[in-house]
C-alpha cells in the first residue's frame, strides 16, 4: 500500500453525467375541510442518485414510489423542495427561465408512456420531430435530419407529411423516440415508454433503445417491467415510499436482492436470472 506509485487519474471513478443529492419533493395534500391545513406528503425523500456516461439506468418500483417526481426533477419540469441535480457538473436550475435551460434541453431527450397524449395531433410528423430544432435553435437542415431521425426508428421518411392520427401506437412511439433524439441529447429518458404497447411493438422499441444504448447514448428508464429491465439497463435502482432503497449492476440486484422490498417486488414477477 505504501509503494504504490499508481497514476490516482487510472484509479477515480469517472465523474458521473448525471448526479442528484438529497432530491427531496414535498407536495401539499388536499384540504381535508375548508380552512383546515393542508397535510404534506413526501413524493421523494433525499435520494442521492450517479448516472455514468453511456449506462443504461432502469428505475424500478410499486406506483406512486416517486419515480416520475425523480425523472421531473432531473431535467428541471419541476421544483425541488431541497437537493441539487448537476449533468456533467452543471448545476440545474429548475427555476431558471428556460433560454437558461437550453443547455439542458440539448442534452436531453424525453419519451413519455403514452404515445396519443404526447404528440400533437394538429402537426404533421415532419414538424413534431423538428421541434427541439427548432426549440434550441439548432442550424442544421431540419429537413435532412428528420428523415434521418425517421429512418433511425424504423420510419419511412416520406411519413414526415402525415399526421398523428395516421399511426398506430408503436408507430407513435417511434415518432416520439424520433423527436427525443432529433437533436442529438447524450441522455434519453424514458417514463414508461413501453407500457402502453403490445407485446410485439414493445419488443422492437426496446431494440431500438438498446441500438441506441450500444451507440452510447445514456439511458434512464422508468419501467415496471423486470424483463426490460434485465434486457436493457446496465444498473437498477429500486424505489419504494419515494426513497431509492437499492442501486446497482442489474445482474447482481435481481439475482441477490439485498433488500426486502427487492425481494417481495421479484417474488411478484416471473424473472429468469441470466442477463
Ligand atoms: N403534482 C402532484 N401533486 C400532488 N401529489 C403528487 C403530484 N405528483 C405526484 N404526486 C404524488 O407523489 C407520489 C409519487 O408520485 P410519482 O412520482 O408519480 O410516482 P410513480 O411515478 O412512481 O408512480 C405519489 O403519492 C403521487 O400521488
Ligand atoms: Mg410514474
């Protein structure tokens, strides 16, 4: 130990893209009476959380657990009651007004669970996925990289004239993965982006998320499904009661749990161990 003569640069960890400390968000209940005060709920509970470049996180965890508060906080669609979130050392600023943020927004990419609430009806598919290019001002022909985008998820590029109505659900959600990568993020995150589909569609949007991860791009993923889990993310974290109670390489939380709520959430789950 005394001798070593090591550069200290091989042995440090590699600073995190994403970091959160202390995330806590309260939110007020409903009144109970009129004038009676408002009780506080805990939606999230000082979670610390690391995202390495290029990992694939999942988030695990019962409904209600906080995982969509933890999601909205990390890229700044809400307000911390206290706790800090930093993306490659920047700090985000939740508060901020959002030319402030356009860095952020650059940097990430968001697909939402459901695909007939999240795109707007009214624009035609070319315009949905060139809005972040428009949003943040990047200069490149928006044409050219749509159908670029469109080919990237498996869409004809003629469909840039149609509209929402037109597809059908997994199509849907290809056109939104389109328009959360149009403008190159190095972080996708997904809440539940598969949940809403049928089986065969969300086996060839959870290829698509893992083409996406092998060219290394940083996924973060809330999921219920163990299996997509297992299949895609490189980490798991598990929430219960708006806290992160477990956290590490997928393979080792799913074959040994160390915690009980890990234990009762797999025992509810058919899982075949082996990823
Ligand atoms: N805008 C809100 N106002 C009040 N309570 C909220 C709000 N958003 C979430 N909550 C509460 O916070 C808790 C965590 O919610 P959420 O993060 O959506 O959980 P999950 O995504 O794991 O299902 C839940 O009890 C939920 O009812
Ligand atoms: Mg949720």
């Amino acid at each position: 130990m005394s001798d070593t003569t090591e550069p200290r640069a091989d042995s440090a960890p590699p600073e995190p893209l994403i970091r959160a400390r202390g995330l806590r968000r309260e939110y007020l209940g409903p009144r109970k009476e009129p004038f009676a005060r408002r009780a506080r709920m805990v939606a999230l509970d000082d979670v610390d959380l690391d995202v390495t470049a290029g990992r694939a996180l999942g988030i695990i965890g019962e409904s209600g657990s906080g995982k969509s508060t933890l999601i909205r906080l990390l890229l700044a669609l809400d307000r911390p009651t206290a706790g800090t979130v930093t993306i490659d050392g920047r700090a985000v600023d939740a508060s901020a007004p959002a030319r402030a943020l356009h860095w952020l927004r650059r940097e990430t990419g968001l697909v939402f669970q459901d695909p007939y609430a999240s795109l707007d009806p009214r624009q035609s598919v070319g315009r949905i996925v060139s809005e972040p290019l428009r949003a943040l001002g990047i200069e490149n022909d928006h044409r050219a990289r749509v159908a670029e985008v469109l080919t990237r998820v498996g869409l004809d590029p003629e469909m840039a004239g149609r509209y929402p109505h037109e597809f059908s659900g997994g199509q849907r959600q290809r056109v939104a993965l389109a328009r959360a990568i149009a403008h190159r993020p190095r972080i996708l995150v997904g809440d539940e982006p598969m949940s809403a589909l049928d089986v065969t569609v969300r086996a060839q949007i959870l290829d698509l998320l893992r083409e996406l991860s092998a060219d290394g791009m940083t996924l973060v993923l809330v999921s219920h499904d163990i299996g997509v889990v297992q299949n895609l993310c490189d980490d798991v974290a598990v929430m219960t009661d708006g806290r992160i109670v477990e956290h590490g390489p997928t393979a080792q939380v799913l074959r040994h749990p160390a915690h009980e709520y890990t234990r009762r959430l797999l025992a509810a789950i058919p899982v075949i161990p082996g990823r």
